[in-house]
C-alpha cells in the first residue's frame, strides 16, 4: 500500500497536534479537579467558620440571659436580705420585749399563786386535798428553771379556770368527816358555792357548812329526802329536777 508523502505528514502532525490537545486537556482537568478541591476545603473552612460564628452568636444569647437572670435574682436576693435583716431585727426585739415581760410577769404569778392560795384556804372545805395539792404544785413549778414562762402562766390560769367552775357547777363526792372525835364516810354535796353538805352513808345524819362560823351545821331531817336527790342527781343516777337544799343568810357588812 502506498501512502502520500504529505498525507503522511498531515496525518503525523494530527497526531502530534491529538497528543497535545489531549495533554493540555488533562492539565486543565487536573487543575480544575485541583482548583474544586481547593473550593471544597474553602467551603469547608467558610461552613465551619460560620457553624463557629453560630455557636459562639448562641452562646452570647445564653450568656446574656445568665447576666439577666443572674440581676434578677440578685434584685431579688437583695430585697430578701433586707426583709431577713428587718426580721432579725424584729425578732431582737420581740426577745427584749419577752425579757421585760418575765421580768415583770413573774411576780404577777407569784401573786397570783398566793391569792389563790388564801382563796382555797378561805373558801368552803370542799375536795381540801385536792384543791391544796393544786396549788402546792403551782407554788413548786415556779422555782421550776425547766418550765417556761408561757407554760407556768398557763398552768396558774387553767388552775383559776378550774376554781371559777366550781362556782357553777354541782358535784357529789365520798369523803370522810370527823364527827364527835370519829371519823365517818359521807357524801358530800356542793351546789356551786352556794351551799356544801354532806350526808352519812345511812342517812341518819346530814350537815350543812356554815360559811360564817367556819363550822358544820346539822340539818334537820326534813331535809335528809332532798340531800339524797341531790346525790343522786350530781352522780348522773337521776334526771335534773327542783332540790330543796338550806342556804345561809349572806352576811351583812
């Protein structure tokens, strides 16, 4: 096969001319593959540069709300101080006021205990050793050092509470009385402090507390069925009903 010598040429220089369009094709390949991956590492610095910015915009907004919250509550804290430090001082005061009030309150109660004392003495003889019992122990509590104030003022006035009750109530009890150099079981019979009797087990013999003289008086029989009612009503053994009982004339000053 015979071949032209130009077209031989030609076809050698279009071959040389492919090799180096191709050439210069994989150069710009090359340096657009090396120029996107610079693109793709720029990116990638500007997304982490802006994820960085984002978190430290985030953190800024927290830290401001911490400054808010953190003035709020120091605001706040500041006016609980001041009320703690107005408490305190109240409280102070409360215990000042407390020491001049037992300082004064306590010979009020010592005068109280023996008002009472003379009361019970002066009074009609009824439950003796139970009303004498209550006030020697209001006189010991006040030498007490483990009892406080509040607690020793309260015990006195539950004990003048108790005594205004006697004036309004009925009461029949079993006691013993001595009677002509003998000691006998009675029943006695207090009708608040209007009159206080007593009467034997038997019946036989019945007696009245004559205020006046300090004494018993014996009571006539016709007054022995009235008694026994009574008894009976005050022991809750009966219903209430009219009690004909003696009462001492009052006495003229």
């Amino acid at each position: 096969m015979k071949f032209n010598k130009f077209a031989i040429l030609i076809l050698i220089f279009s071959i040389n001319s492919w090799s180096s369009d191709k050439q210069k094709l994989d150069q710009n390949i090359k340096e657009q593959q090396s120029s996107n991956q610079a693109g793709v590492q720029s990116q990638k610095k500007v997304s982490k540069f802006a994820n960085d910015t984002r978190d430290l915009l985030n953190e800024y907004r927290i830290t401001l709300r911490k400054v808010e919250n953190t003035k709020v509550y120091n605001e706040q804290l500041k006016k609980m101080i001041q009320s703690q430090t107005s408490e305190m001082e109240s409280i102070k005061k409360q215990i000042e006021d407390l020491k001049n009030t037992s300082r004064e309150i306590t010979p009020l109660m010592v005068r109280m205990v023996d008002t009472l004392e003379k009361f019970v003495t002066l009074d009609m003889p009824f439950l003796p050793e139970e009303r004498t019992h209550r006030v020697a122990e209001l006189k010991s509590m006040l030498n007490r050092a483990d009892v406080s104030v509040s607690e020793k003022y309260r015990r006195i006035l539950e004990a003048y509470q108790v005594e205004n009750e006697y004036g309004r109530t009925i009461e029949a009890y079993r006691g013993v009385k001595q009677s002509e150099n003998k000691e006998i079981t009675v029943d006695y019979f207090r009708v608040g402090r209007i009159a206080l009797m007593y009467q034997s087990l038997d019946g036989n013999i019945s007696g009245l507390w004559n205020q006046q003289n300090k004494s018993w008086d014996e009571l006539p029989d016709n007054f022995s069925q009235s008694l026994k009612k009574g008894i009976r009503m005050a022991r809750k053994q009966m219903a209430p009903d009219l009690v004909k009982i003696p009462v001492s004339a009052p006495e003229v000053l």
